[in-house]
C-alpha cells in the first residue's frame, strides 16, 4: 500500500469510526488555494474541522504531535474561509484529529477531540 493509498483508506476508516458516533458529513477533502481540511463533519450544533493522520507505527512520532503549528493554523484559516463560506459564522466549531495506526488487524481509530485551540 503506498502513502496516498493508506492516507485514503484512513480517511475511510475515520468516517466510519466518526459515522458510527453519531456524526454527519458536510465535506470530504474540502480543498481551497489555502490547503485542505479532510473533514468537515457536525455533530449537534458543532461543526468538527478534522484532521486525519495515517501511521504504519510511531517510529516518526504519533499521529498527534505530526498536527504542528504550520498545519494547526493552515487548518484554522481554512475552518474560517468555510465558516464564512456557508454563513456559519456564529456556530460552534473545534478541530479534532483522527489517528488510523495501520496493525496487522486492521485500522486502529483514536480520536482527540479538541486537539488544538486557535489563539485569537
């Protein structure tokens, strides 16, 4: 399985994982001249950019750490040119990531909601 193969097969597995819990999708791949959000999903009242990371192992770090502070802001300009986008400026919305860890067994799922805060 090469790179761009387990990163769409992990962004399958964390629909799934997040579809499952009661979320709904609004977009998939949302791609600007900005970068790309992976996932736009809702839940409730809240609308849930997310970030998917797909890892064969830790040997490069976790999933988690890899969301640095580049990325963190990339994805919050992005979440703010959607909100305006589509008129939900005074709705509620956090940034979560998706970790896939690829095993033998399948995909394992972690979920961190609210992994990063936007500084104002």
């Amino acid at each position: 399985m090469n790179r761009r193969d387990r990163g769409r097969d992990g962004e399958d597995a964390a629909w799934e994982y997040l579809r499952r819990r009661g979320y709904r999708l609004r977009e998939r791949n949302l791609r600007t001249r900005l970068g790309e959000i992976d996932l736009v999903v809702e839940r409730g009242e809240t609308i849930v950019f997310v970030e998917v990371r797909s890892r064969r192992g830790a040997r490069f770090g976790t999933a988690f750490e890899s969301v640095g502070p580049r990325k963190r802001e990339r994805i919050a300009r992005l979440a703010a040119q959607y909100l305006a986008r589509e008129r939900l400026e005074g709705r509620r919305a956090r940034f979560d990531v998706v970790a896939v860890e690829w095993q033998d067994a399948g995909p394992n799922v972690d979920h961190l909601e609210n992994a990063f805060e936007v500084p104002e």
